[in-house]
C-alpha cells in the first residue's frame, strides 16, 4: 500500500472489523475470567468486562442471551464465558459478544469480601444490639465523601430542599484508589472529634466492586463501629452492599436516600407543633370543664339542703375541694403550657430566624434563595438578609471550594 494512502476511520474500522469477523477462532471461543462493572440496561442487555490479573476486555450479553442466565451476573463472579469477539465498528470497541454462561465460583475481591465479613461479624461488630437511633432532628449533619462526586450535591441540595436551616459539616475525602479506605476513616474520626454533628452520612455513588472497595476495608468499618456519633450507611446504588453498610447504624440505599432520611421536613415538623398545641390547649379545657361539672353535682347534691353544722361542714369541705380541683387543673396546663413553651422554642431556634440570629445569612437573588456558590454571578446583585434587616449588594468576586 503506498504510503500515502489515506483511510477515512470508518473505513480504518470496518477494515479491522472484517479481519476479526474472518477469523475461524475469534467466531466462537470461550472466555475465563472475573466479572467487573457490571450493568444491566433497560432494554434487558447486559454490559460488563471480564479480567484476569493483566488484561480487561468489554463484554455484551444481548437480552435473548441473557434470558437464558441461571444465575444473575455480579461484579466479583469468575465465570467460563462462550461467543464471539469482534470490533463495533462505530466506536472501535474491541468487544466479545457473550451468548452463554457458566459459572466458576466467586472472584479475589468478592472472597476477600467474605471472609472479612464472616470475620467482623463474628466479633459481634455487626450486632443490632449496637445501633444507635438515627435523631429525627439532628443540630448538624456530617457529610463524609468526596469533594468532587456527584454525591456531595445530591446530598446538599436535598438537605436544603427538606429542612434550609439546617447545618452541614463536611469533612472530604479520597473515596476510591490507593489509600481511600483510610482517608475515609480519617474523616470519620475528625467529625467525631469536631463534635458540631450529631448524624454522619458516609459514602459515594455508584460504581464496581473495584470502585467502591475503600467501604469494604477493615479501617473503615471499625470507624464507623467506633464513632460516638450515628452513621448513615449510603454506598452506591439499591443493590451495592458494602462491609461499611453492615457496621453503620443504618444503611441507606443511596446517598439521596441518607440526607432524606437523616432530615425531617421542616413544613411537616411546624405543623406537628402546631397540632400538638392545639391539642394540650383542647385537653387542658376539658380536664378543668370536667372538674367544674363534677363541682357543680356536689353543690346540687341533696345533703347540702340539711340545716345545721353538718351543712357547714359540707360546705367547707366542697370549698377546699373547688380549690384544690383549680389549683390542680391551673398547674397541669401550666405543665403543659411549659412544655409547649420548649418545644416552639427548640423549634423557633433551630428555625430559619433563630438560625439568622446566630449570625449566619440568607442570600437571595432574583431567582430565589441560592444554596450554592453557582448560583451567584459576578457582576449581578444579590440581597443579604439578616436577622435585624438586609442589604442590597453585588457581587464582585467568587471563591469556589468545599468546607463544612
């Protein structure tokens, strides 16, 4: 070929796509090797890589193939694979279409997995008896992933969405690669020592057995085993199960998952306290209506139409009991009036203007309130509202990065 010839790419494609497709031994081969990322697509089909300790290759399993599985696939899984290779042509993904399975057993990682999770577990890390209660309204939650994963957002913009006041300390951290399952305990115990949270949500989002391995290391999980504070669990998707998961108070399904169950709705806890008092107010009236009523026979009652001393000793005894029935119901609502009293005041100074009193802000700009550093401009005004007053400024720079 002169060496000036010049191939268009999906010429270059079709051109090594061919040559695979003629090859007697490429046609049909079976595959040993582990399964990695492992997905499963709407449409049925079924994408993962197979690999051995050197090399990876990409795997599709078509839906009518897939059908035909004894078993559901899953990262970690060594198994003897049948079908063809060949390159796709539109992306020059060298890939092996898989028609048929057999399973071999369980891969490295998913053995280590097991082992020191039959492990831990028999040290009684895992017991129910040793999870503590999530509080249904924390001071500040504790946020332990990574700075720049989608898991941070999710988790803010929802704890913002449910309850805006609320506090968020988060402490980054390394969640995959070298060195992550002690980057993540290190972040554990700084949140326990900062002392500011009393729920810790720990974890990431989605990925393989790979990705999401710092959560199965014996470092983590004795973190989270050991933390005085109680941890949320949120590790990957409904499916993803982690050692993590298992020594944590509770497990949540996703990350989205754990800042929903950590934070109440704030609309859903004013209307509480309002019905509560509604309903301290209502008992209270009927407890003293009903001690006026029993008054009211005794005086009706036959035997004060007697004359004489025993009349007036009656008389006096009904005295001292209208009093006593008076002081007891003027004490049991002022009981309640008290109690009532701290609960609107816990509420009012975890509200948003009790938060503004402690010295924080809200910004707003002309699309609403702004939760995060994008949703300012430079150049744009923004109104900065206190707890005595606001004011109107605009921005004239912006500093972006995480912090707690």
């Amino acid at each position: 070929m002169r060496a000036d010839y010049v191939l268009s790419v999906t010429q270059l494609n079709e051109y090594v796509a061919n040559l695979i497709g003629n090859d007697a031994l490429l046609a049909g081969l079976s595959l040993r090797g582990e399964v990695s990322g492992f997905k499963r697509h709407t449409s049925g089909h079924l994408y993962f890589s197979m690999k051995d300790e050197n090399a990876l290759v990409r795997c599709v399993m078509f839906s009518r193939n897939a059908m035909t599985l004894k078993r559901e696939l899953r990262d970690g899984m060594r198994i003897v694979a049948r079908g063809s290779a060949a390159l796709y042509t539109r992306d020059g993904q060298f890939q092996f279409y898989v028609k048929s399975v057999e399973d071999e057993g369980e891969g490295e990682l998913f053995r280590r997995f097991m082992l020191l999770k039959a492990r831990l577990e028999a040290t009684g890390m895992f017991d129910p008896a040793h999870k503590r209660e999530i509080p249904r309204l924390p001071g500040a939650v504790g946020v332990v992933t990574s700075a720049t994963g989608a898991a941070i957002q999710d988790i803010v913009n929802i704890i913002r969405r449910r309850y805006p006041a609320m506090d968020i300390v988060f402490c980054p951290a390394q969640v995959q690669g070298e060195g992550a399952g002690k980057d993540v305990a290190a972040a554990i115990r700084a949140l326990e020592a900062d002392g500011r949270a009393d729920v810790v949500i720990v974890g990431r989002g989605g990925g393989s057995l790979e990705d999401l391995w710092a959560f199965n290391e014996e470092a983590v999980a004795r973190a989270i085993y050991q933390c005085d504070i109680p941890v949320i669990s949120a590790v990957g998707h409904e499916t993803d199960f982690t050692i993590a998961d298992f020594a944590a108070d509770l497990r949540a399904p996703t990350p989205s998952a754990a800042a929903e169950l950590c934070v109440p709705e704030y609309e859903a806890e004013s209307a509480d306290v309002e019905a509560l008092n509604e309903k301290l107010t209502l008992h209270a009236r009927r407890a003293l209506e009903a001690q006026r009523a029993r008054l009211e026979a005794f005086r009706a009652h036959g035997a004060f139409a007697s004359p004489g001393y025993a009349m007036k000793t009656s008389f006096d005894a009904l005295d001292a009991l209208e009093k006593a029935l008076k002081r007891g119901a003027a004490d049991m609502l002022a009981d309640r009036e008290r109690a009532l009293g701290a609960a609107q005041a816990a509420l009012t100074a975890l509200g948003p203007q009790g938060t503004l009193g402690r010295g924080f802000a809200l910004i707003r700009t002309e699309t609403g309130a702004v939760g995060s550093i994008a949703g300012l401009k430079v150049g744009k005004g923004a109104k900065i509202v206190m707890h005595d007053g606001s004011a109107n400024v605009i921005v004239d720079s912006i500093q972006t990065g995480g912090g707690g």
